[in-house]
C-alpha cells in the first residue's frame, strides 16, 4: 500500500533505517518545533504518525532562519534527505531516522490553535467540541475513530459472509406515538404536515422481510428527541438487523456468531458462549435488566429474617433486600457515611441504608442494633453467605424503587472494590422480557419492547385475559452492564398485532391511521420473522473499556443535544418559516 500522492512521497508515519539517504517529500502539520541554538528540530505530523524534521543553522543558514517563524498547526511539504539520527526516540516507529530539511513550501499557515494538539490536552471539553475538528487530530479521538472503522469493516465482513445484504431505509418516515420522541421535518409542499426522522428502521426491516429479502442488515443512524440522559445522543448508529423464517435461538446463535467474531477480531477473545439469564431473575438477583455480572454480589431478600421485629421501616416496605461487600467489615464510619449519602443523592433516591459489619464469629456491628439481636443478625448473615470480615448492605422499599437503588449501590461497590476492571468482559442475554409494561401515571400498558413483539405463543391467549402476565420472545445482549443490543421475535399476523394495538390502548382507527401500511402488508404473505439491533457508537466505547459514547462518533452533540461546533440548532430565516408555513409562538 503506498500513500504517495504528487504532493508527498511518503507520510509521516512510514520511514525507517532502510530508508537512509533517501530523498524523499513529507507534508503533514508542525506538531512542535523544538530550537537547540545550532539545530531547530520540528515534529511533523499527519493521520500516519511523526517525524522529525531537523534543520541545521550551519549547513542550511538560510531554512534555519526561515523556520524560526513557523508556528504550530502550520502545514508544511518539506523534501529532504533521511538520516540516521543521533539520539534516537524508541517510542515512536519513525523515531530511528529523521530529515535532513533541503526544501520546504508553506502550504498554510494556522492560528494558534486554542488547546494543545497533545494526547492531553490542556483544552476543556465544551473547548474541544467547539473546534471538534482541531480535536480530532489529536490521537486519542483518531485512534477511536480508526477503531470504529475497523469495527464497522469486520461487522460487514461477517454478516456479508453468512448471506446479509445491507439495505438503506428512508429518513424521511412518518411518526408514531410509540417509543421515544420522534424529531420531525416540517413539509414545505403540504403545510402543516411533517415527516418524522426514524427512531430506528424497524418497520422497514420487517417489511424487508416481507419482500422476501431473508437477511438485511444496516449500519443507520437512528433519532430519538429525548432528555438526554448521561452519554446519550439524539442521533446515534444502530446495527440493525432482521432474518426470516427464524426462532429466538436461531437470532441468538447468528449474533452469538457475529460477537465472538468481533472479540476475536479486534481484542483477539475467544467467547465460545454467552449465558443466558430471564429477566425475572436478572430482576431478582441484580435488580437490573442489564446486570454487570463481572462479578457477583448478588441480592438476596431478606424480608423472612428482617421483617416482624421492632424495625418499622422493614415491617412496612415490600421488599428488604441485601448484599454482600466482600472483606469490607473494617469500613470506617466515614466510608459508611459515604455510602448512606450515596444512597441518598437525588440520582439513586433512596431513604436510607442499614449496615451490619460481620466482625468476629457471631459478632455483629449494625445501625439497627437497637432493632434486632445478634442472633437474628446472625440469622442475616447465614441467609446472604456472609462470612466474619464482610459488610451486609441492607435496602428497603417498593419492590421495583428498592431493586433499582440496590442496583446502583452494588454497582458503586464493584467499582470501590475494583471488581469492574477494565478489559474484562462479561456477556449475556438476557431473555423473556415481559411483553408489556403497566404505567400507573397514564393508567395504560406500554410495549416493553416495541409494539411489534410476539407474545410467546403459549401466552397469547392471556392477551386480552391478563396482558401483565404475558411474555414476550425479546432479547438483550448485556456487556459489561451496558445494554449493547435488543430485539424480539416479531409478530407477523396481522390479527394478532391489531390486538396488539388494542391491548395498547389504540382504537382501531388510530392503529389503521399510524400503522395502516403495516397492517395490509401483513395480509400479502409475511414470513415469520425476527431481529436485533445493536448499538454500534456504546459497542465502539464498550470495547474500548471507555464510558463515553462521543468519544467515538466524529461530531457528537453536547449534553443539552447542541452541537457546539455548528451551532445548532438555529432559527431560520422568514423566508423558509414562511415556505414551511410556520409562524414561531413568541
Ligand atoms: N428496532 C429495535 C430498537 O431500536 C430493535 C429491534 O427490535 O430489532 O430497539
């Protein structure tokens, strides 16, 4: 592969000791410039790598000279000859040679660029993103960005290889009241109507599968107008695929596939298998749908041992629970302070937190002291296998509330004891997700889902009869406690998904309004079918041991959904509100 162009003969990142004496052209940026009285020494830098420029005031006076004004960020060609150079750098590969300058042509002088242009930099986060592009010469984000491309390539490779065609959706859809917010684009050819940019192409896929396409796969950007939680983006890349003719083994055995491909491919892991979990007992033992099972610390409820003593917060709740903090018995009163204050931020909302620190066979040391004796503390211990030297954590609440805070405080644990370490992965399905949700607030079931999941087929009947106990053929993949993938068998019958929609709340007229189209398709020969998406931008930052997604996507938007570079969103002129039909409410 040679990256010569007319303007280079080489890049920055290529040249070696076999290349001495050489005569070769470089461009690339001034990195630094470096004067040491007789010799000026500049670091030039492209996409490729480094390399060092040396100018010499007695053999070239003249460049000498004219080198003093370079500034950094300036893009330069120089031609030279390559030497061996005398105080080699070991820790760049082109730290053995450098050029002996002969030539050299401005191509554009820079401004000094506002944070440096290092592997740290000085500049703030809200800085970076507004000169995003003087960002992404930097080699942390460059490097995230090759990842991601390297990612996207061997994701191709695979699915292509085992007979999936990528297929482009439009962007310009329709909206539907489900799932999240959509964000819309007004109509200019019919005021006051609007398209909808796609949550994801989930309707398209499955009508894919109706015209007879078997396996469709695509790498899209997908819209969600929500509050943006923390690492969340309105526009974010999905893998998002679909098969005919399947079952849920057949789609958790083809992704199973495709994951052991990439933790191969780019961190070289062999994964022969992913566990599976129910969501009941991922519920039960983690609180959470999406467990870090790097390690265990497990629930354990505790409501036989705790509940009908004196304790009237435990008597009233419906659910005490606990867990286990390995060998932290010896936590002083103020890191249990920090915990019970953990607990209580506004984030986690829980009342309180009761410790018992298993001190010595039989020995117990607790906030409820006052409440219980230390047999029954005892009794505590022996019921969550805790042994003398570790410290029980102990919640109290709403089933759902008090599942969620333990959840959190588990994970806050993993993290103190260092049980969450980077580049160790732990996988697994999570399976058998309820069909639908109850919200209490609107007094009417949500798709836990979306509203194109099959009900298992032994529980279709419970449909109209007792639609809370219905479960679904879903699906999660979970790495690490990220959720990285979801999707479901689908409903491929078109009386079944009217009752779908019935059972969501719809009137028929409002279902054949919103989801008419899909609703006819379904009577022109669908095949049974399935699928999942996978959250391309959160498996790019997952694989890579990183928390933030932006970090691996080229222009992200800010917390407050802005992108800062552009500067957007915008108004727009009179003129285009007036072509749209759009009067602003002042
Ligand atoms: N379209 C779904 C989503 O975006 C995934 C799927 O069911 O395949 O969550």
């Amino acid at each position: 592969m040679t990256y010569s162009t007319n303007l280079r003969t080489h890049t920055c990142g290529e040249l070696r000791l076999s290349n001495i004496h050489d005569s070769v052209t470089l461009c690339g940026w001034v990195q630094r410039i470096r004067n040491l009285g007789g010799m000026t020494f500049i670091d030039l830098r492209d996409r490729y790598g480094v390399t060092q420029l040396a100018f010499n005031s007695e053999t070239h006076p003249e460049l000498h000279r004219q080198v003093q004004n370079f500034g950094r960020e300036w893009v330069v060609q120089v031609t030279g000859i390559v030497a061996e150079r005398y105080s080699k750098n070991r820790n760049i590969p082109t730290g053995d040679i450098e050029i002996i300058v002969e030539t050299f042509k401005i191509l554009n002088q820079a401004q000094t660029p506002p944070f440096t242009i290092e592997d740290e930099s000085d500049g703030g986060e809200e800085l970076r993103m507004k000169y995003r592009y003087l960002d992404l010469r930097r080699n942390p984000l460059k490097n995230n960005l090759l990842f991601r491309h390297q990612l996207s390539i061997e994701i191709r490779n695979y699915l292509n290889d085992i007979g999936f065609v990528e297929v482009e959706t439009p962007f310009l859809i329709k909206s539907t009241p489900e799932g999240a917010r959509d964000f819309v684009v007004p109509s200019r050819l019919t005021h006051g109507e609007f398209y909808a940019l796609p949550q994801s192409p989930q309707s398209f896929k499955q009508l894919l599968m109706l015209g007879g396409y078997d396996r469709y796969f695509q790498i899209v950007k997908c819209f969600r107008d929500e509050d943006l939680r923390a690492d969340r983006q309105p526009e974010f890349t999905q893998i998002d695929c679909e098969m005919s003719f399947v079952e849920q083994e057949d789609v958790l055995q083809t992704f199973e596939g495709l994951i052991s491909h990439i933790f191969k491919k780019v961190k070289n892991i062999d994964i022969d298998h992913i566990e599976r979990i129910s969501y009941v007992d991922a519920m039960q033992l983690y609180g959470s749908d999406k467990p870090d099972t790097r390690f265990d610390m497990k629930f354990t409820a505790l409501n036989d041992v705790l509940q009908h003593k004196d304790f009237k917060v435990f008597n009233e709740a419906e659910l005490v629970v606990g867990i286990v903090a390995e060998g932290c018995a010896n936590y002083t009163r103020k890191q249990l302070d920090e915990l019970v204050d953990f607990v209580k931020r506004p984030q986690v909302g829980a009342g309180g937190l009761v410790y018992i620190l298993c001190q010595e066979e039989g020995k117990f040391k607790s906030s409820i002291d006052k409440f219980y004796t230390q047999e029954d503390l005892k009794r505590v211990a022996e019921k969550c296998n805790a042994k003398v030297g570790d410290l029980i954590l102990v919640m109290s609440g709403k089933t759902d509330a008090v599942r969620g805070q333990l959840s959190q405080l588990r994970l806050e644990m993993g993290s103190r004891l260092g049980l969450r370490q980077p580049g160790h992965y732990k996988m697994l399905w999570v399976v058998d997700f309820p069909l639908l949700e109850w919200d209490e607030e609107s007094r009417r079931f949500y798709a836990k889902h979306h509203p194109f999941t099959a009900p298992k087929p032994e529980h279709e009947a419970l449909l109209e009869s007792n639609p809370g106990a219905v479960f679904a053929n879903a699906y999660d993949l979970v790495i690490n406690g990220n959720e990285i993938g979801g999707g479901s068998i689908r409903i491929y019958n078109s009386d079944l998904q009217k009752k779908m929609f019935t059972t969501l709340g719809f009137t028929e007229e409002e279902a054949q309004h919103q989801f008419g189209f899909l609703l006819n398709a379904f009577q022109y020969g669908t095949p049974p079918h399935g699928g999942i998406a996978f959250g391309f931008d959160r498996l790019c930052a997952v694989l890579s041991d990183s928390d933030s997604i932006r970090d691996f996507i080229a222009f992200p938007k800010n917390n407050a959904a802005r992108d800062v570079m552009l500067d957007s969103p915008a108004t727009i002129s009179e003129v285009q509100l007036n072509e749209l039909g759009i009067i602003i409410k002042k």
